[in-house]
C-alpha cells in the first residue's frame, strides 16, 4: 500500500510536462485534495527550488545572449565604419589621382632642364641651373616684347607664361610621380642645353624636346649675348608665330619673320595654326606695300578656316582701302558675327572686345548709320589702348560726326586727337583730304594736298593714292570752278573703286551732265546691292535735275539699303516740298531728325514744309534750332530770309 502510494506521487510529481510539479495532481494521487503530505510537500518545495533556479539560470542566459547581441551589433557597426572610411579613402586616393592625371594632360609649359656645364664654369658660379635660370628670363623678356591679339590657348604648341626651371630630386617622392605623370599624359616642352669648350671658344647647344638642336658660339665673356641667340632659336623652335611676330615687331629681320610663317603656314599642325601664319604673311605683304598680295593671303587664311575672324577682319580693311564697299561690308559683317560668338578663343578678350566695337561701327557706317557708329567707336575710344585701335576708334568718331553733318563737333573731335607716333600721324594727315570733303569744305581739301600725298608714300599704302587721295582732291578742285582738272584727276582712278565711280558721278553731276552721272552712280549701285550710298548721290543728282519723281524713287531704294540714313530721307523730304506736298515731307524730315538730330540743313527745311503746311508756330521753333547748327553760306541766307518773313 505504502509503495503504490509512492508511485503515485512520483508520477504526479513528474507530470506530463516534462517534469513541471502540479500540486493539484499529488494532491489528488494522496486522496486528499485539500491538504498535502510532508513528503510531497518536501518534494514540492524541492521541486519549486529547483524551478527557481532554472528561471535564474534563463535570466542569465538572456541577459547574456542580449549581451552578446549588442556587442555583436556593436562589433558590426564599427566593421561597418572602418569599412566606410576605408571606402572614402580609396575614393579619395582616387579623386586625387584623377586630379592628378586631369592636372598632367593640361600642363603644357616649358621646362628648362639645368645646363651641362664644364666643371670650372660651375666652379665659378656658371652652374646648369644659373645658365637654365638666365634663359629662362630672356624667353620671359622675349614673351613680353611679343604684341599679339594673339591669345595663348590658341597655340597648337603653346606654353603662354608657364616657364620653370626643373630642379633635379633624388629618391621618390610626389614630385617625381607627378612628373612621371605629366611624362606620360601633359605636353610640356622639355628644353635641354649643354656648354662645351672649343678652344678659346665657348658653344651652347639648345634644343627643344627630342628635336635638332642649334648650336652658338662665341667667347665665354660674351655668355650673355650667347644666351640670348640660345634663347631666340628656342623660341622659334618652340613658338613660331610668335617668334616671327617678335623679330617683325621689333625690327630684327622681317625676312626672317616671313621665312618661319612660310613654314608654319605648309606644315603647321591644325588648319588654324596655318591661317594665323598665312594672315601673319599677309602683315608682311602690307608691310613691302604689297596690298593685293596681303589680300589674297587672308582669302587664303579664309579658305582654309572660314570661321576665322581675324582675316574677315583685315578683310574688311583692305577692300575698303582698294574702294570695294561691298566686300568691305561683307567681310566686317563676317568678322562681327564671329566675334559676336567669341571667336573660340582665338582673340584675347581686351583685342576681342575693341575689334567688335570697331567693326561694328565700320559695318554701321557702311550702309549710313552713321549715329549707331558713333555710339560704337565712342565706346571703343574708352577702353585702355591696344595696338593703336583706341586712338583710330577718336578718329573715325570725328569722320561719324561729319557724316552726321555736326559740324562743329567734327572738327572739335579731330582737334582733340593727341599727339601720337610718327606712322599713326602719317595716317591721319593722309585722311585729312576724305574728312574735310565729308565736310564739304573744298578749299581745306585742296591744302591738305602736298603733306597728304607725302604722309601715304611713307605708309602701307603708298601705291593706293588713287583710291585714298584721288577722288577728294577730284572733287574739290570740280567744286572749286575747275572742273578740267577734276575730270582729268579722276579719270585716272580704277574702275572697280566704287568711291572713285560715285566721285565721277557727282562730277559729271556739278557740270549736268546728267546721263554721264547716272552711268556712274547705276554702275556702283548695280554691284553694291548692300550699300546705299550711290542711290541716295543718284537721287540728288536726280533733284538737282528737276527730276522729283526718279528723285523719289532712289532715295526709296537708299533707305531700303539703309534704313537709319538721314540723307535721303531728308533729300526725299525735299523732293515731296518741290512736289507741293509738304504734308508728306513732314514725317521724312522727323524720321531723319531721328539719326541725324544736329543738322542745321534739316532743320531749315523742316521748318520750310511746317511754314507752307500753316503749322508756323512749329516752323518758328525749327528755325530757331537751325539757328544754332552748322549751316552752308547758301542755307545760312535761306535762313536769315524765312525768319524775316516770319
């Protein structure tokens, strides 16, 4: 009995549950529900110690596996950074090697390596890196000297200021990988030197890269005149435009200049680099005088870059010189469209910005919009000088207000040009004679005669007197009452000048022989489809015939051409008076004022079309602003008439 009830409690005890104690259970298996046995309490508690400890013993077990949690996490999150910044730095290793190789591909400076020297010079102090030091500063000097619009970056070869000496390193080090770098990526010039005795003589060779080099000689107390023809043949070795334009410049050897761009403009490396040469050639060609030679070298420079400005622009110059209006006019309206662009860098920003202003106002003036080229060369007169263009831009904004028919501040302008050079004066007294005919004052032409002629046979253009001389000495002595000599003087003048054409029409025009001046005038007209010029002296020749209506229609045409002329919309004006419609001459006269306000004549007519339409009150006050601008001998008594009448 004592045993079965044993039994009974050890199976209660161990329960379903894998040995979890149900006190209800031994409580049950004892037959008495509401109490227990000592024994089976004993075993009870026994059995609740040991659930206590294996709770404990699982709360220690958690705390530790939590523990081991968040030094893991712990552990991952610094594996994580160490990774991170593993990461950035090899990102940052690579950044900079990049920069590195970006930084060797774009050095393309000129590297002068120390001299192989005799011992006793470098015991003397003449060591390779004080020869490399001194030729250093003559290329520097000779850099300077060098006036180009030029800009570096548009050197096939160019080193522009970047001239070092290289100090040799020993061992490795971030220099010598960074000059292993640019060994293998840049295109820098290496310049490499040695000194040697011959006899009582002293050589140096120089050569540039793995090129030839040039050999000088001399004795060792003349080392530094040595130096310099050292440094000239590296120079014109590494740098040939510019070597060319320095020894032009500076008046070494202009057949020296024009054999290294003969050279340049067959072999240079880039069809650019071969136009800057041929236009360097055509510099040399006007130099010798030599206009058409020069022009055809920038059409050759056009061909064979046609987007390069710089021959558009000389262009320009030439065939406006030899009397070609309209390829003058195309070729500054090509030279404004490019630069307008920026030219690709192919001019330095301060030549950039002058040469645009300058071409503009030429290209303004061109087709009579003369009031926008003031602007333009009044702009371009303020601006720091460059190769002389700020001093021409003082003069074309006196030649602009003469064609604005502002008299007096014409010639308040031309006054105020300063002192200058002896070849930019020579320019100015040889355009005297086109700036008092722009005045219309004959006699003042005719005095400038003899220094004018003088002054052009010392210039670039001394075989041009034709174009630049003949046609305002023509019409001045035709306007003076000696129209044989104007006729003789301008028969000599070429026929494809169309200044000179348009100057033989308005003399056959002054001795009205007018089909002989229409002749002229449609001749020009015909083949300067841009230029309004020979329309509007048609149209006058045409109103001094008494011809209003054909007057009418060529000053029609001229202001198509050049819509911001004054002249032929004050002439048409003029033709609408003597057609007795006045009314309609009114809005020709204030259309003109706009481009022209400071025109004594305008205004004097102006106020002729309010006075016969009745609006006299109108016509007083334009009398009275014709009162105080330049007026003709003849205006100024037409003049002093209507306002007695008034």
């Amino acid at each position: 009995m004592a045993e079965e009830t044993d039994r009974e409690l050890g199976a209660a005890a161990s329960g379903a549950s894998g040995g979890g104690v149900d006190p209800a259970a031994i409580a049950l298996a004892l037959g008495q529900p509401g109490s227990l046995d000592p024994r089976a309490a004993a075993f009870l508690e026994k059995q609740s110690h040991l659930a206590d400890l294996q709770i404990e013993n699982l709360h220690k077990i958690d705390e530790f596996e939590l523990s081991h949690l968040r030094w893991r996490r712990f552990n991952d999150q610094m594996r994580g950074m160490l990774q991170a910044i593993a990461a950035l730095l090899a990102l940052a290793v690579f950044a900079g090697l990049c920069e590195a190789i970006w930084s060797a591909a774009h050095e393309n400076g000129l590297i002068i390596e120390a001299f192989s020297v005799p011992p006793d010079m470098a015991a003397r102090g003449l060591t390779g890196q004080a020869l490399a030091a001194q030729l250093q500063d003559k290329l520097a000097t000779m850099q300077s000297a060098t006036d180009t619009a030029r800009p570096a970056s548009s050197y096939a070869n160019n080193w522009g200021d970047d001239i070092k000496v290289q100090i040799p390193e020993t061992g490795v080090s971030v220099g010598e990988f960074y000059r292993l770098l640019v060994s293998w990526f840049g295109r820098q010039t290496h310049i490499t030197s040695e000194v040697w005795r011959d006899g009582d003589m002293i050589s140096i060779t120089a050569r540039a890269g793995a090129g030839p080099g040039a050999t000088v000689t001399g004795q060792e107390k003349d080392i530094a005149s040595l130096l310099q023809k050292a440094a000239e043949e590296v120079y014109r070795q590494t740098q040939p435009y510019r070597y060319a334009s320095y020894v032009s410049e500076n008046g070494k050897n202009d057949r020296l200049a024009e054999t290294v761009l003969r050279g340049l403009a067959a072999e240079g490396s880039t069809a650019r680099e071969r136009a800057w040469a041929l236009s360097g050639l055509a510099n040399d060609a006007l130099s010798s005088a030599d206009l058409p030679r020069a022009l055809a070298q920038q059409h050759a420079a056009i061909g064979l870059d046609r987007n390069f400005a710089m021959s558009w622009d000389n262009v320009k110059w030439y065939e406006g010189v030899l009397g070609h209006e309209e390829n003058s006019l195309k070729g500054g309206r090509e030279a404004v469209r490019l630069m307008q662009g920026n030219v690709e860098g192919e001019l330095t920003e301060r030549a950039r910005t002058l040469t645009l202003l300058l071409d503009r106002g030429d290209t303004e003036s061109d087709i009579g919009d003369f009031l926008a080229a003031l602007s333009d060369y009044s702009a371009a007169s303020r601006l720091p000088e460059y190769s002389g263009e700020a001093e021409g831009a003082r003069e074309s904004a006196a030649f602009a207000l003469a064609l604005l028919h502002d008299v007096g501040a014409a010639r308040t302008q031309w006054q105020s040009l300063p002192a200058t050079d002896a070849g930019t004066q020579d320019g100015r007294v040889s355009s005297l004679p086109n700036f008092y005919a722009d005045l219309a004052d004959w006699h003042a032409v005719l005095s400038t005669q003899v220094a004018a002629e003088a002054a052009l046979q010392r210039g670039y253009f001394r075989h041009q007197a034709a174009q630049l001389l003949w046609p305002y000495f023509a019409l001045a002595l035709a306007n003076t009452g000696r129209a044989a000599d104007a006729e003789a003087l301008i028969g000599k003048t070429p026929l494809d000048c169309d200044v000179c054409l348009r100057a033989r029409g308005k003399i056959a025009a002054l001795t009205h022989d007018w089909t002989g001046a229409a002749h002229w005038f449609e001749i020009v007209s015909r083949r300067s489809p841009s230029i309004p010029f020979a329309d509007s002296e048609w149209g006058a020749m045409l109103l001094a015939k008494g011809d209003f209506d054909g007057a009418i229609a060529k000053f029609k045409i001229a202001n198509e051409k050049g819509p911001h002329f004054a002249d032929p919309l004050e002439m048409w004006g003029e033709a609408l008076i003597r057609t007795n419609r006045s009314d309609l001459a009114l809005a020709k006269f204030a259309e003109a004022d706009k481009y022209a306000p400071n025109w004594g004549r305008l205004h004097l007519k102006w106020g002729e079309a309010l006075w016969y339409v009745g609006n006299k009150d109108e016509a007083k006050k334009q009398f009275s602003i014709a009162s105080h601008l330049d007026l003709s001998v003849a205006d100024t008594v037409a003049l002093a008439r209507w306002r007695a009448s008034a």
